[in-house]
C-alpha cells in the first residue's frame, strides 16, 4: 500500500515538474519570441531611420553641391566677364582726356577744309569715338565766339591712339560771299565724351564765314577718325 502512494506522489511530483517545464519553456519562447519581435522592430526603425536620415542628408548634400556649381557658375561668368572687360580695356585703353591731347590745325589740301589733329601725349593708349564740339573763336579772346560746328551725316567709329600717336577730324566751311562776314582765327575743340575744351590756333588758316543769321549753319564737323596716309 505504501509503495502504491510513493508512485502515485512520484507520479504527481514528476507531472507537476513537466508541468513546469512546459511553462519555463512556454515563458522561454514567448519571452525569445517578444525579444525577436522586439529586436526587429527596433532593428527596422533603426534602419528606417538612418535612412531617412541618409535620404535626407543625400538631399541636402545634393542641394549644397548644386547651389556651390551654380555659385561656381555664377563666379566664373562673372570672371569671364572681368576678363573681358580687362581685355577689351587693354585692346582700347581708357577715354582720352583733353589734358593729355595736344591739338594743332592744318591745311588738307581742300578748299574750305580744315583739319585738327590730336596727339596722345599720356603715357598710356586711349580712344575716342563720335563728334568733338568745335565753336569758332575770333581774334578779341573767348568773348569773342562765333556759332558752333553742326554735325554731318558721316558715321565714325572708335579711334585707338598710343603714346605719341594722332588722329583727327575734318572742319568744312562755307566761305562768306557778301560784305557782312567775320573772321575767326581760333577754335574752341572739346573731343567726345568731354567737357574740357581746348583753343587751337588757325594762324594763316582763319575762317571768313558770313555773320550769323537764322538756323542755317556755315561750318560743319566731321567725326573723330579721318585717315591721312598710314596715320590713325
């Protein structure tokens, strides 16, 4: 009878010790099952994560680089056009200023025709182009002026003149042939683009012109860049 309670006590202790095993490994695999879960799911949010983050830093990456080549861009358009500008300047140099002209007049050889010549006494190369002003001068000083040049229908172009170098312009007139004339022996040239004039003398070169009178003017000018031989 005794043995009979050992085996059944055995038999309960050994079903209560599988019972527990099957819970251990129950918790077990429930508990490795919710850690895999658990770590995929963070292992997913992570890599989602870092790639957004990639995404976004390739974006931004993306904008930089393109915003620094468009920068690039802008700067060497920008250099391209100082070269230019550098080039162009060194080719025509800068506007020639009255102060470093040295104008004189002569005879072309043409009746009622006249000639101005200017000489670049700077030290660098400048240019010009378009109409000089040119009003009439007589003997009695700048209180005594006659009417001004008008312009002809000539087209000029821009004249480049180095250190020592001439170019010129040609003045025509309409010599008076009535007694109501004046003579003017000087001329006052402001060259284009200036303000500054200066007095040239005609010497044996003075102009007779009839006394002013109406809009019809007697003297006309041409624009800078009459050729005489080789020269400018």
């Amino acid at each position: 009878m005794r043995v009979k309670k050992m085996s059944a006590l055995a038999l309960i202790v050994a079903a209560a010790g599988l019972s527990l095993t099957a819970c251990g490994s129950s918790d077990g695999s429930s508990a490795s099952a919710n850690a895999s879960a658990s770590h995929t799911s963070a292992s997913t949010a992570a890599s989602s994560s870092t790639g957004g983050q990639k995404s976004t830093s390739t974006s931004t990456a993306g904008s930089s680089t393109s915003g620094s080549s468009s920068s690039g861009s802008s700067t060497g358009s920008s250099k391209g056009s100082g070269l230019t500008a550098q080039n162009q300047s060194a080719t025509s140099g800068s506007l020639c200023k009255t102060d470093h002209l040295a104008l004189s007049a002569s005879a072309t050889g043409v009746k009622n025709q006249i000639v101005v010549n200017l000489k670049n006494t700077g030290s660098g190369k400048c240019s010009m182009r378009g109409f000089p002003g040119v009003q009439l001068v007589g003997p009695d000083g700048l209180g005594d002026t006659g009417p001004d040049a008008a312009r002809t229908d000539v087209s000029g172009s821009t004249v480049s003149i180095g250190p020592g170098e001439e170019t010129r312009f040609l003045l025509h007139y309409i010599p008076s042939t009535s007694g109501s004339a004046k003579t003017y022996t000087r001329l006052s040239v402001t060259p284009p683009n200036e303000k500054v004039s200066e007095i040239v003398n005609l010497n044996d070169l003075a102009i007779t012109i009839a006394a002013p009178s109406g809009n019809a003017p007697d003297v006309y000018v041409d624009p800078i860049g009459y050729h005489v031989g080789s020269g400018k």
